[in-house]
C-alpha cells in the first residue's frame, strides 16, 4: 500500500523549516566573517608568527623522515619515540609504565619528559604520517603558539597597544632560551599554556579583592563593597586547576620555572601594593587551596607513579653545578641569533641551553625601561622576579668566563630541596624572556601614549636592542633512512606485535640509532636499554639508560672496534640467558650497522646461521 502524500500544510512547514535551517547557517556564517574582520589584526599577528616559526624550522620540511636538527639529534630521536608511544593511546594500548624500552622493566613515563598531552593529542597525525612528522609540526607550533598566546595577554589583559604586545611576544616565543631549546626539547617550547596560567591567577586575584565597590541597589546613590565574587573565583580556580593539569603532561618543567616566578611576582606585587595584600590574600590563597586540590584529584596518582611507581625516580639526576649559567653569558649573544657568534657556545653546556643570552643591548634597554615606567606595581614585581631568577640561574657557584670563582651562587641555599634541586639552574633563565619582554611592552605601550620625544625613542630603542636577538633557522642535516624491513612492516616476520626485536648494536643514550626503528612502527615493538631515565644500581638513583647485559656490551665492543672476538660454549649460554632475561624474540642488523660483517660473524657465532629479511639479517632466538 503506498504512503498517503503529505498536505499542504505539512509541505509548508517543512518548506518553512528549510527556509529557517538556511537563515541561521547563513547566520553563523556572517557572524564568523564578522568575528574575523573584528579580529583581523590580531590574526594577522598571529599568522606572522606562524611564518616566522616555520621558516625558522624550515630545513625539517622537506623531508621530515630523512631530515633532523643537527645539533641535537639524540634528543630529537628521544622525542620521536616518545611521540610514537604516545600516540598508542589512541590504539587503546597506552600505560605509564612502558613496555616498549628497556626489556624486561620497561620505562616510567611519568618521570621523562614524554609530552604526552602533546602526543595524545597528535596520535593521528603521528599514526599517519609518522613521528618526524609530528615532531616538526610541534616544533614550529610550539614558538608561534607561544608567541601568540603572549600577545593575547599582553593585548587584552594588560590592554597595551598591538604593536608593543607583538614586539614583547615575539620576545617571549622566539628569543634566544626558546630557540636554543626548540633543538629538540618539546616540553620545555610548549609554554603557550602558560600566559593562559598568568591570565587565570589575575583573574582569580581580582575577584578576590572585596575592595571592589557597586551599587548598593536599584535607586541608591551611595556605593558599598562588593565583597570577592565567588562565581568568578570559582569558575577561576578550576580553569586553573584544568590548565595546570594539562601543563604537567606537556612539561612539568615549564610549569615549574612559571610556578616559581608567579610566587616571587606576588611577594614583589604585595610588599608595592599592601593594601591589596591584606584584602585580597585570605581569598586569593583559598581559591590557589580550592585550584591545587582540584588538579590533585586528577593528577595525586600520576605524581605518585612519578617518583614511587615501578622503575620512578625520587631525585634528579642532573648536576646543578655542571648545568648552572656562565654569568657572562648574559650578556652574550647566542651563535643562534643574528648577531651571536660560535665563540660563545664556550659559555654554556651545549646548543640546546642557551637560555641566559640575551646580550647586552637588551640587558641595558631592559633595565631603563624598568626605570623610566618602575612606579607600576606590576614592573617592580617583574623586576625582582627578573633579578632573583637570573641570580638562580648561575647554579651553586658562580662561574665566570668559564672558570669557577669559588663564590656561592644564590642557588645554594636550595640545594636538597625536593623537586627544586632536580631542576637544572641554567634554565631558571628561561623565566627572564616573558619578565624582559613586559617591561619592554609597558614602555613601548606608554611610549606610543607619550606626545613628546618618547613615542619614537623608546619604540626604536626596543627593536634596536631586539634585532641582535633575532633568531636564525636552526641547522639541520640528513639522517639515514629507516630499514625497509621496518618501514615495510617486515618486522612482523620475526617478532609479534608487542613483542621484543634486539637491534644490534643496542640504543644507549648517546647511540639511541635504534630508538627510530621503533618510532618508525609506532612503538608496534619493545626493544632493550636505551635512552630513557630511571633507577639504576641497588640504590635506585636516578640515571639515564640502564647497565648492559654481557652480550650487550660484546656487541657493542664489537660495533666501535670492529674486533671479531673468540666465541666459546660459555659465551653461547650467556647469549641464551640474555636473550630470554629480555624476552627476546629475534635479533636483528642492518646492513648500515658499523663494523656490520664482524657484527655478523660475532651474531652467527653466538645464535648461529641468520636468515635474510629485506635489508636485515635476523636470529630468531
């Protein structure tokens, strides 16, 4: 029986609601366009940055697989492997405890720097189109998302000119701490939460203070106190609490240096401003009780898995006195700024730390800028955190030039502190870039105010004093390819998903070669060593990588002297006992290996005749 055909009347209201549907997405639409010629200005800003990120990590474009930083390409091999084993969470096969490294113990997530917001986020990305891909993504979008998200505080939360706010924001995602560090540290460039931290704290401030004033009602003439407004202080506290969550599983780092530097901010913005102090602080401290408890519900396991989970470590295993700042190298310039020199790379541990170079001419626009605007509360608070983190920053004894003066360095009187004396003094520094860069947004956005001489001198002082700091793109070189026996999927022949392939030699931190292979699928394998932190020795200190098995440390014996060593009974059953202490499945060499004929008579010795797959010979043990 066919269907009765609809009325008139149901044909006109399906006419009508057609009409209506339309109306309103030509309605959003219009207001989308809008939105944009409203903020036009701001995009562009925006977009300026994005331009001036990826030119500066443009080597990496061509070719992301078969290009990478060249100063820093262990760290860059680290991250895409902590990309790929990230990215599993969107396969469902995620744990803060790892399989993937150092079999049969497996690596705690938690206590390295693994990104994993960053990697969760970019699983499809990286599940696609591979780690090196996402790895140069992030490292373009770290500097322009930092940059940006300065400026917006700067703008519309400080209420400065556009032109002062992009001038500090550009400070802030491209000065010379941030370049240097791009070389391959994704948790310590992705700062773009932290002015979205700044703008949460002011906001929770300001709602605590009850000297706020209103209506005392429809009609009334007078006004009265308003008292804090708990909706806003409230709805502050737990934005607080979600950004400082998601800022430990970027960089805990990061979060840190900001964490310290508000606090110092504080002290400074309370001992100017007392009156503010005494009405505001039992508010402001109960919304800070009401953030931390909220983060600590979501973040209490996580940080215990951290530090007394299996395979966490409880200290830190850098030495402040090796990574504290060379007190000349303030005012250097960095090799990777437009007017910085290789000479100085003298005064600082490696490429990726040049942290304190922000050269003299910044230093002394910097400091009479603070001068000329140091009556607002907020520059003298920026002013003494500027001072006290760039004092810790030179470590437990100063050093100067390069020799150690034997004078205590304000860092001393932290050492033994939990959490503070694992941190590496050097990047203390890194806190100076945002403090510099609003002192000089202030004076430029007062200049610009000015009618007298002031509103050109300033301005040009600051972009003269800016030019030298200038970044440069950051060097990069090729890298040997992937075996097809990995990129081909090969591998499944020797070794099940999850299972363990030893490539040979092993992955150390100085040598994580191999680390790509597992990068290159997906983290689809456990491999073991490599280069990862975690507890080593009966003592469980902190340690990068982990002690070799004896047929590791022949093998890699064998790679760096290309020796073929005599193989008896004895070698053969500590070969057997290391390969199932591991888990091992199948053992595998590439034809790019050093040393690869010795390193093949050694393997065929050890686990006997090898068998061919692609560009790799294996044993299957």
């Amino acid at each position: 029986m066919s269907s009765a055909a609809p009325t008139a009347p149901d044909a006109a209201s399906e006419q009508a609601f057609r009409l209506a549907d339309r109306v309103a997405r030509r309605s959003r639409v219009v207001r989308l366009l809008a939105a944009v010629r409203r903020n036009r200005a701001d995009l562009m800003i925006a977009l300026a940055f994005l331009v001036l990120a990826v030119w500066l990590t443009h080597g990496l474009w061509p070719d992301p697989a078969g290009r990478m930083l060249a100063l820093n390409p262990e760290d860059q091999t680290l991250y895409e492997w902590f990309l790929a084993v990230d990215a599993r969470a969107l396969l469902g096969d995620f744990s803060l405890l790892t399989d993937r490294l150092n079999a049969p113990d497996g690596v705690n997530l938690m206590a390295n720097t693994t990104v994993i917001a960053l990697g969760v986020v970019c699983a499809p990305i990286t599940l696609l189109l591979g780690a090196p891909v996402t790895f140069a993504l992030l490292a373009a979008a770290n500097l322009a998302g930092t940059a940006t998200a300065w400026y917006l505080l700067f703008h519309r939360t400080l209420r400065t000119r556009r032109i002062a706010a992009a001038l500090g924001a550009g400070l802030c995602g491209f000065g010379p701490g941030m370049i240097s560090q791009t070389n391959s540290h994704l948790h310590m460039t992705a700062q773009w939460l932290v002015p979205v931290i700044v703008w949460l704290v002011v906001r929770l401030l300001r709602a605590s203070d009850p000297g706020a004033t209103s209506s005392a009602g429809p009609g009334a003439d007078r006004v009265q106190p308003a008292g804090p407004n708990r909706r806003r202080m409230l709805s502050s506290a737990a934005g607080l609490a979600a950004a400082v969550t998601v800022q430990v599983f970027i960089g805990e780092e990061v979060l840190f240096l900001a964490a310290g530097t508000l606090l110092v901010m504080a002290v400074g913005y309370a001992l100017a401003d007392r009156d503010l102090a005494r009405r505001a602080l039992p508010w402001f401290a109960g919304g800070l009780a009401v953030a931390a408890g909220l983060a600590l519900l979501v973040l209490g396991y996580p940080l215990w898995f951290q530090f007394a989970g299996p395979q966490g470590v409880a200290d830190g295993m850098f030495s402040p006195g090796y990574f504290s700042a060379d007190l000349s190298s303030w005012w250097a310039l960095s090799p990777l700024s437009l007017a910085g020199s290789d000479e100085a790379s003298r005064l600082t541990t490696g490429p990726a730390e040049y942290n304190t170079f922000l050269g003299w001419p910044l230093l002394l626009v910097a400091a009479a800028c603070a001068i000329w605007v140091g009556r607002r509360r907020l520059v003298l608070a920026c002013a003494a955190a500027a001072l006290v983190m760039g004092a810790l920053s030179l470590g437990p004894e100063v050093v100067l030039g390069g020799t150690r003066t034997a004078l205590p360095g304000p860092y001393a009187l932290l050492a033994g502190l939990p959490v503070v004396d694992g941190a590496l003094p050097m990047r203390f520094g890194l806190a100076l870039l945002p403090l510099v860069a609003t002192m000089l947004v202030l004076a430029v956005d007062r200049a610009l105010r000015d009618t007298g001489r002031a509103r050109r001198l300033v301005p040009v002082a600051v972009v003269a004093a800016l030019l030298p700091v200038f970044p440069t793109p950051l060097p990069t070189a090729a890298r040997p390819a992937v075996p097809e026996f990995i990129t081909g999927g090969h591998w499944r022949q020797c070794v099940q998903p999850g299972g363990v392939l030893v490539p040979v030699p092993l992955p150390t931190p100085k040598e994580p070669w191999p680390m790509r292979w597992a990068a290159a699928a997906n983290a689809g394998f456990g491999m073991p060593e490599g280069f990862f932190i975690g507890p080593y020795g009966r003592g469980g200190t902190a340690a990068m990588g982990t002690f070799k098995q004896p047929t590791s440390a022949l093998l890699a014996d064998v790679a760096r002297r290309g020796d073929q060593p005599a193989i008896g009974d004895e070698q053969r059953r500590q070969a057997a006992r290391d390969a199932d202490f591991w888990g091992a499945s199948c053992v595998a060499l590439a034809d790019d290996a050093p040393h690869v004929e010795s390193l093949r008579h050694t393997l065929e010795q050890l686990y006997g005749p090898s068998t061919r797959i692609a560009d790799v010979w294996i044993w299957r043990v």
